[in-house]
C-alpha cells in the first residue's frame, strides 16, 4: 500500500512537472494533408516560421477522419498543448463540445466562429482578396469568359466565388463567370482528378482564366491550366511558383499568419479570445506578386488593382459578403 | 489424440499468431529508423496506462464487439457478412433519427427506442443481401460489399440534402440532451473515482449484454442449433427438416441488428450528432475480431479489446513519435493477417506439436476435454 502510495505520487509529480515543461502550442492539421500546397500547407508554414525565429516546440498531429476530430482535439488538450488551433469550418460543432471541458487551455480556429470564453475564432475577409483576383482575372481574359473552381459546396466558398465574381464584373460587366463545385463532402478539398475535369469542361465552354478555391484539388486544377495553355489563379497558400507563366496570380490567405500569431502571442502570455477578422488592411488576404507572375501583370492592371484594395479599405467600394446574406447579388 | 487440447485451440493459437504480428512489426519498426521496444511501451502505456487510456480502448471495443459478433453470428450459418461497415452505417441513421425524432427527456427513455432502432435498421441492410443469397443464390460476399459503397453514398446525400444542421459541414444537429448516455467519467466520479474523459459509457455493458445474448441464442437455443448446423452441412440440414432460407435470412438479421448496434456507442454515445463517416471501418475489424475470437461470444469479447488497445496505442504512437499512421495502420493488418490468413501457418505445426507429444507420452484418463 505504502509502495503503490509512493508510486502514485511519484507518477503524480511527473505529470505535473511534465505538465508544465510541455505548456506548448499545438496545431492539428486538417482533412487534405500537410501537403495540400494550400490552406493546410498555409498553416504548417506559419507553426514552422515560428519554430524558426522562436526556437520553440510545437505538437502537431493530422487528422485522419472526420470521426477523430473530437479525440485529437482532446488528447491535445490533455497532453497540456497551449493554445490549440484547429483548422477550418468542419471543427466548429466539435470544439463548440470539446472547449468548456478544458477551461484552462485557449484554443483557435480558423475559418470559423465559435462563442466560448476561451476561443479564439479567426475569420477571413476572401470575400475582399478574391474580389481582387476577380479584377485581374477579368483584365487578363481574352475570350470574355472566366471559371471558378470551389472545393466543397459550403456558404465559406460561395463566398470565395461571390468575390470573385464581383471583381470581374467590375472590370467587365459584360465578362461570363462559369462556376462549378467539387462536390458536397469534405473529399471535395483532395479531388485533384475531378478539379482537372472540371477545368478541361470550363475551358470548352471558352474559360481562359480559372479560379480554383479547392484546397488540393486546386494542384489539379492549377495543373489542367498549365497543360492547356491558360491562366490559372491559386488559393491560401501563394501557388505562384507551381506553373510559372500560366498561374497569373493567387489569393492569398494569410493562415500562416493567423498560427504564427496564436502560437506567439500566447508565448508572450498576450493571447486574446473572441473573433478577430483578418482582411486586406491588416493583410490577411491579399492577391500575391512575385518573380513567377510580375511579367504576367501590367502595370495598368496592377495600377487598377492596387486602387480598387485602397477603395475597399477606406470603404469606397463595398464587396458583397456571401455569408452575410446567404446570397450573391451577381452571377 | 487426433484433436489439440481445446485450450491450445481457442488461447495458445491467438498467443502465438499475435507475438508474431508483433515480432514482425519490430522489424518493420526498426527499418524505419525508431526503437520498436520504445514504440511497443508507448502503444501498450497508451492503451492501458491510463484511465484516459483505458477509456479509449474499451469505447473503441465496444464497437468492435458489436461489429464481431456480427461476422461471428453470420459465421455460424457459413455467410461471411462482410457487410458489417454498411449495416453499421444505416444503423447509425436510424439511432440519429430516433434521437432527433422528439426532445428526449432521459436516457434511459431514448436508449431501448435507440437500440431498436439501430438494430432495425441494421437488419433492414442486411435483409437484402441475405434475401439475394437465400432465393436467388447471389453470394452474400459480392452483395455485401456492394452494399457498403451504397449506403455510405446514401448517408452522404442524406447529410448533404435533408438531415444538415444549418452551418458548413455535413452533418445532422447535435442531440438533445436527454439522450446523453451516461459517461464513464461521470459513473466512476459518483463511486469517487477520478475517471479520465473519454467517451466510454454505458454501451460497454449493452456490449458485455450483447455477447451473453448472443451465446445463449447460438448454444442454448433451437435456432442457434439449426444456424450451427445449417453451417457445418447444408445438405445434412435440409435433411434435418432445416429450411436454408430461413436460416440465411435470420442469421443475417441477427447480423445485421447486431452491427446496427454499434452506432449506440460510437454515434449516441460519443459523437451525439450525425456524421458522415461514423464507422470508421469499424465493420471490417470486426471481421478479424471475429476470426481471431473463433467466433465464439467470449473469444469476440478478448479480440474486440485486443483491437482496440492496438487501436488506442496506435493512435497514442502515432501522436509521440514520428512514426507516420500508415505505419500503424502495418501493425494492424499484420495482427489481421496473422490471425486471419495465416492462421493454418501457425496450427499445424502447433497440431503436429501436441499430437507427437501425445504419442510419446500417453496418459489416458487426463486427456484433456475437447
């Protein structure tokens, strides 16, 4: 008895002492993969950015299945991980159970708003990135038509392409948009086979620049472009660099920044629950310019460009939030 | 002696088929570049090391127990149910709509409605392939396999376009609260036990109930000896008086209701909403469970933990090292293929082991009981 005592005790004081040195952030990578060039891609590179200039550690772990979300999320919060961040829209129900439980320990989300005392929800303004990349896409046609390519049939993507649709539109009210879906479940996001199709179908019915906001079904969509000879916009992560020359630009969304930001600020014992909203002023979403595209954008339309995202800032130009509505004022 | 004695058969096989697994999953281990003894201590300390740990693996082999003793059930009648994923499925819509149906006000109210339900269910996904098998002689294999893939496109359509919660993700709204069941965690604090939060709960003793159920209908009931029997010989059956169609059709009735059940742990008891892939092949396990427990209620009970301990640990390996999934995913299917496959690799020799000690050594009278 007195031994099994000692044991406890001794395992007790190794928890606890572990508990403490291990008060480090975790990241669970979402359904798609690390590797997804794209939004989980995003994500992995702001925790890796922060290992670089910190030195810190992080815990990172992948899910598998829908099913897991709620053990993952659990055994990271047991495992003494400080903040949590999930990704994406489909761990808000699961978060929404799982946060009252550990109220010592402050999780993120991205993509989504969930209202508990100690989450911290970060949305996205894609609404006001892809209303740019709209612009650029409607500068850059030659056909008079333009496609979008959404990963799973949500309100988050609608409110991708209602952007975009928007933007060219502002350039061209007379441009088509044809838009299709991936489909309706989360294998939408990892679909590179279908995203091809759907692009080779676009460009049949005379699309010469494409869209993709699909996760990684846009690498197959990015890909189909670049084989048939036409522009391609990439999503999240900047996909620039995949076909230089044929990806004209990408709408970038700055997940890296929003993990860098939780996983620093709570190092600095700075972290602040509650939604916080990332747009094109504090340069959450922004459409990217590098040495792979700058010969693809001219001045005019990058002169274009530049003046339309200081008139959405300043609230000259009002874009339509899909998820506001649940509706496009435009086709 | 032409026979091992029986305790060789149903425990000293099993042993051996799983040391090998395991040996093998060293090696592999070790190719990899990790310490296969650290990696072995980390799996076993986070299957059973912990009351978090423990939780786990028996939530993961309640599910297990019920997929088992389906294939087990159907076994009996020589149908292999590899259906038990699909029939797990469509069970799992029926307990969501009984949950949905109306605000339960207690558990124990929405439980036995509940377990109707997803057995009912269940049994209605099997009751085609078994009726394709009894009357029209399509194999019960190909059909149930088949049937998987349309129930897991029937649940997503039904996700996406009548049962979604408002919001993004496809999935049904959570439950009411009345049909909570009771968790592990909470029954444990009540005694003054301080129980890690996992999701095991009270579908781990409809899980023990289930294995009794099953043993007194299969050896203590006039069905179970004519699905026995319609089993070792069909000819000898019809023979008997056994009608085949009504045997195929009960037994894989039984299965079915039985792999249907596995929802009241796995979507009732843990996830408490609807969600598109709930069964986490959960079915297919079942298959190995049931062959490595010889089909037997007690034997499907010893597998369905060993699996979920292998199903915790792996999970747990999986979070501490760098040892990627798939490699988790080996060590499973070598369990499964060495107690499945290559389960004759491993008798005989065993066989031919007792048959010669029994010759050099005769002692009638402490033959041991067959």
């Amino acid at each position: 008895m007195t031994l099994m005592h000692k044991f406890l005790g001794a395992a007790a004081t190794v928890a606890l002492s572990a508990g403490v040195a291990m008060a480090e952030p975790g990241l669970i990578i979402d359904l798609g993969g690390k590797f997804d060039k794209s939004f989980n891609e995003s994500a992995y590179t702001g925790a890796q950015r922060w290992v670089e200039e910190t030195g810190g550690d992080y815990m990172e772990t992948e899910l598998q299945s829908e099913a897991q979300r709620e053990q993952t999320m659990r055994r990271m919060a047991e495992r003494g991980a400080n903040p949590v961040v999930v990704l994406g829209f489909a761990n808000a129900s699961t978060l929404e159970k799982v946060a009252p439980d550990y109220p010592e320990t402050n999780f993120t989300i991205v993509d989504s708003v969930v209202d508990q005392p100690n989450v911290q929800s970060i949305v996205f303004s894609e609404h006001e990135g892809s209303y740019l990349v709209g612009m650029l896409a409607g500068m850059a046609s030659d056909t008079g038509t333009v496609s979008f390519v959404g990963g799973m049939d949500v309100p988050l993507i609608r409110k991708f392409a209602c952007g975009y649709v928007q933007g060219v539109k502002a350039v061209d009210p007379e441009i088509e948009v044809i838009q299709n879906m991936t489909g309706t479940t989360p294998s939408a996001w990892n679909d590179p086979v279908k995203g091809g199709e759907l692009t080779r179908a676009q460009i049949s019915q005379g699309s010469d620049v494409v869209y993709a906001a699909a996760g990684g079904t846009g690498v197959g969509v990015l890909q189909t472009a670049a084989d048939e000879g036409i522009y391609s916009i990439g999503v999240d992560s900047n996909q620039n660099y995949l076909h230089p020359g044929s990806v004209l630009t990408s709408m970038v969304k700055r997940v890296d920044n929003a993990v860098y930001d939780a996983f620093q600020s709570a190092a600095e014992g700075k972290f602040e629950t509650g939604v916080q909203v990332l747009d094109l002023e504090s340069e959450g979403v922004a459409y990217a310019v590098d040495e792979h595209n700058e010969a693809l954008i001219t001045d005019e339309m990058s002169a274009a460009v530049e003046e339309a995202k200081q008139k959405i800032i300043s609230g000259e130009i009002e874009v339509h939030d899909y998820t506001a509505t649940d509706s496009c004022p435009v086709e | 002696m032409e026979k091992m004695p029986k305790w060789a058969d149903v425990a000293l096989i099993p042993l051996i088929n799983l040391v090998l697994a395991l040996v093998v999953s060293g090696i592999v281990v070790t190719l990899i570049g990790e310490d296969p003894f650290e990696a072995m201590a980390i799996m076993v300390r986070g299957a059973v090391g912990s009351t978090y740990g423990w939780g786990y693996t028996l939530f993961y082999a309640t599910n297990f127990i019920f997929t088992g003793l389906a294939v087990a059930v159907a076994f009996h009648a020589k149908l292999f149910n590899i259906g038990g994923e699909g029939q797990a499925q469509i069970g799992s819509l029926g307990v969501a709509l009984v949950c949905l149906a109306i605000p339960w006000p207690h558990w124990i109210l929405a439980l036995p409605v509940a377990v109707i339900g997803g057995a009912l269910f269940g049994a209605a996904w099997a009751a085609i392939p078994a009726y394709l098998q009894a009357r029209r002689g399509s194999h019960i294999v190909i059909t149930t396999i088949m049937f998987n893939f349309i129930a897991s496109a029937l649940l997503v359509y039904l996700l996406v376009e009548t049962l979604k919660a408002p919001g993004m993700a496809p999935e049904t709204e959570r439950f009411p609260p009345g049909t909570f069941l009771p968790n592990a965690r909470d029954i444990f604090a009540a005694v003054g036990i301080e129980f890690g939060r996992s999701p095991l709960n009270i579908a781990f003793l409809l899980g023990l109930l289930a294995c009794w159920l099953v043993w007194l209908l299969m050896w203590r009931t006039k069905l179970g000896y004519e699905i026995r029997a319609f089993g070792h010989s069909e000819s000898a059956a019809v023979y008997a008086g056994i009608s085949p169609f009504r045997i195929v059709m009960l037994a894989m009735l039984i299965s079915g209701a039985l792999a249907g059940l596995m929802a009241v742990n796995a979507v009732m008891g843990e996830q408490q909403r609807l969600l598109q892939d709930n069964v986490l092949g959960a079915g297919f396990v079942g298959i190995a469970v049931a062959l490595m427990g010889r089909s037997h209620p007690v034997g499907v009970l010893l597998a369905a933990i060993l699996f979920g301990a292998l199903y915790q640990g792996g999970a747990e390996l999986e979070f501490e090292t760098s040892v990627p999934r798939e490699m988790i995913v080996v060590i499973q299917a070598l369990v499964i293929l060495f107690t499945g496959a290559l389960d004759n690799m491993v008798r005989d020799p065993v066989k031919r082991m007792f048959l010669r000690y029994g010759k050099r050594d005769p002692q009638p009278g402490t033959t041991p009981a067959e």
